[in-house]
C-alpha cells in the first residue's frame, strides 16, 4: 500500500481545511484507514480512523464536532475535513492504513497544517 497526501497549509484561526490521502495497491479493503498527527516535540497521535465499511470508528475527544473523517472506496481516497481550526490543530497530517489482519502500519510522507492567529 502507498499513500500520498495533500491539502495542508496555512489557514487562520477558525478557518476550515480539508485533507486528502490517495490509497494505492492491492487489498485496501482489508486496511482500517486514518489519520494522525504530530506536533514539534510531541509524539505521534491518532485523530481519526474509519473502517472499509466507510463507518467513522473514531475521533480524538478533542477534534469530535469539528473534524470529520470520510471515506471513497471507488477513489480509494480518505479526506479528513478539519473546521474551526485552532493554534493546537497546527501539526504535521499523516494518513495511516493499519492492515485488519497484521496490524502493520503503512504511512504516508504527511502534510503539515499551520494555523496562526
């Protein structure tokens, strides 16, 4: 599995964005889809992931109501529209496929969203 992302940059405070992932390779169904972050100095974090089933099976406490996950199987594309974005929202994005199976992560190159204020 490959993923590229795109859509980051740099948006003001309460603005909204939306992020990309484009899935390629064989077996997608069989990969539970999401996204994480990192900040400077911060570790990694889970933000959101949804199942083949297209079904959001989860939203970091802090992002639920402002951050929507979603899923095109057809486009083999994950989105994650992210609104009313905060200072705290700035990281680098990375859109993760965990295989249903194995467990093994697959990771994109990532994009990095900056809010300023």
């Amino acid at each position: 599995v490959q993923l590229v992302e795109s859509g980051g940059g740099l948006v003001q405070v309460g603005g909204s964005l939306r992020l990309s992932c484009a899935a390629s390779g064989s077996g997608l169904k069989f990969y539970l889809m999401g996204w994480y972050r990192q900040a400077p100095g911060k570790q990694r974090e889970s933000v959101a992931d949804i199942t083949n089933a297209v079904s959001p099976s989860y939203y970091l406490d802090s992002v639920k109501r402002r951050f929507t996950i979603s899923r095109d199987n057809a486009k083999n594309t994950i989105y994650l529209q992210m609104n009313s974005l905060k200072p705290e929202n700035a990281a680098d994005y990375y859109c993760d496929a965990r295989h249903c199976v194995s467990n093994h992560h697959t990771w994109g190159q990532g994009t990095q969203v900056t809010v300023s204020s």
